[in-house]
C-alpha cells in the first residue's frame, strides 16, 4: 500500500522516516574549504623554508657534515656583519642596483612616452618591446654570453667592422659590471615601459586639451601633467625592480661568475658560494635573513613615502 501525503496512519505503524539533509557548510566554511589548500601551499613553499633558515642561521649546521648541529647564537650574525667581504660584497650590489634601475627607469619611460604618443602599431611595438622580458634570464645570460664573448662575439666583430679594437667585455674589471647592467637592462626595462605606459594611458585626455586650449608648451604639459600623475605608479616600478635586482643571481652566475675575480660578486652570488661551495649551511642562512630584513627595512620605507606622496 503507498501512503500519500493525507494517508492516515493506522495504530501500531511508524511514520517512513524523513530524508536527511547533508548540512551546509555557511558562508565562512567554504571560505576555508577554498583558501585551504592554498594557504597550505603557502606554508610549505614559503614560511616553512624561512622559519627553517632562521632556525639554521642560529646553528653551525652544515649539509655536509655528519656531527649534528650544535646551537651558537648569533655568532653567525655577528661574522656576516663584522666582515670586509661582506661590505665589499654590498657595495658592489648598491652600485649594480643604482646603475641598472636608474637606467631602465629612463629608458622605460621615455620609451613609454614615445609610444603613448603614437595613434597606430602602439599594440605591435609593445608587443615587441616586451618580447626581452618574456624570456628566461639564463638563456639571456647564454645569449649575451655569445655576443659579449671577446674573441668569435657578434659585437665584438661589428667593433672590428668600424676599425674599433675588440673588447673583453666580461673579462676585464673595467667592462664587466657595465655587461651586467646592459643585459639587465635590455631584459628588464619592457617592465618599467609596461607600467608606465599603464599610467600614461590613463592620464585624462580633457587636463591635455585644456593646456592646448591656453597654448601651454610641451614641456609644461610634461613637468605639470603628465610626470607628476605617472610619477606614484612609476615608483612602484623601480621598488618592484630594485628588489628584484637587489637578489639578482642567475646572470652573475652565467655572464662572470662573480669575476674577474670577486669585482662582480653580488650579496646573492656570495651565498651560494658560501652555501654549496662552502657548505657552510648556518652562516649562508645568516646571510639569507639579513638580507630579507634589509629588503623589508627598506620596502616599508619606500612605501611610507609613497603614502605620503599620496597624501600630498
């Protein structure tokens, strides 16, 4: 017999039980169930490492020594702080970062500037433009290596074409820094003109057609319009870029190996060679989180300033 819905139940029979509902998760448990896996993700590729090296750099540890790692302190901090190499290793990392960032930052705007004044092909010149930063930097570094080399290198040999003697541009202590920063900035000043070009782009045509209605001059349109609206954004361009390449590495490593001798050795190349060449584990890891609390000092300045230029 199938009971409906106004069916009487007879004495002695139970009612079929009702269907039971899956509970629902609310608002803020989907929340946890999306971010979850990535926040666990997180966690083991990025904080767990940091916590790990931070444990490390309090310790002698080394990957290749068999007796465990005994605990000393910040006796690693104080070596790293204390030694010559290290404030020779920094001074050459502030002159490559000063000299590649103010460079690119040229470039990439003037460049930006040029392009934003174009009506046709703007999308096929940025395109081209940032084909260089589309690619990796150690086949960068191999590609330049080739061309920079002294003796079969394509710019050497363009050199010869114009009666110009041939230039060892990565074996001489006077060239080798000036490569560095060239192939960085052939690579990297796409990013500044991408950022740029954004906030060009963005300008309000109307501020342009007000000055050309009072027969403002170019030069007033740029020193009153356009940089100080582009300004903010281009800032944090060469923040992006000066911490980038404040731990640059893979070029040093491929372009000179930190030479001639030690003249192109950066903060970043220093490490790994006293991590895997020197296998001193503890005080490469030292190393490392000194130059993350360097790198947040002076990002949360950088960006205190910026605020304030906001506010401005």
């Amino acid at each position: 017999m199938v009971l409906t819905k106004n069916s009487p139940v007879r004495e002695g029979t139970s009612a079929p039980p009702a269907p039971v509902r899956p509970p629902r998760l609310g608002d803020r448990g989907l929340a946890v169930a999306f971010i979850s896996p990535a926040m666990l993700l997180l966690l083991a590729m990025s904080v767990f490492p940091l916590l790990w090296a931070l444990f490390l750099s309090f310790t002698d540890y080394s990957a290749t020594g068999s007796a465990p790692a005994e605990f000393v302190g910040f006796a690693n901090y104080v070596d790293v702080l204390t030694s010559p190499e290290v404030r020779q290793r920094a001074l050459t990392t502030l002159v490559y970062v000063v000299c590649a960032v103010t460079l690119q930052t040229v470039l990439g705007f003037g460049i930006a500037y040029l392009i934003s004044r174009r009506t046709r092909g703007r999308g096929l010149l940025t395109t081209l433009f940032l084909v260089p930063m589309m690619l990796s930097p150690v086949v960068v570094g191999l590609f330049w290596r080739f061309m920079l080399d002294a003796q079969f290198g394509v710019v050497n040999s363009m050199l010869g074409s114009l009666g110009i003697e041939p230039v060892e541009w990565l074996t001489r202590r006077q060239t080798a820094m000036l490569s560095l920063v060239v192939v960085d900035t052939w690579q990297w000043t796409p990013f500044i003109m991408l950022i740029a070009l954004a906030g060009l782009t963005a300008v309000p045509r109307y501020l342009y057609e007000a000055a050309s209605i009072d027969r403002a001059s170019e030069w007033f349109r740029f020193r009153n319009i356009t940089l100080p609206l582009v300004w903010p954004l281009l800032l944090i361009a060469v923040m992006f870029r000066a911490i980038e390449a404040f731990r640059m590495f893979d070029l040093v490593y491929i372009l000179t190996n930190g030479g001639p001798g030690v003249s192109t050795e950066t903060l970043s190349f220093h490490v790994y060679k006293v991590a895997f060449l020197g296998f001193n584990t503890g005080t490469a890891s030292a190393y490392g989180i000194l130059m993350v609390v360097v790198v947040i000092v002076l990002a949360q300045l950088y960006l205190r300033y910026l605020n304030k230029l906001k506010e401005g």
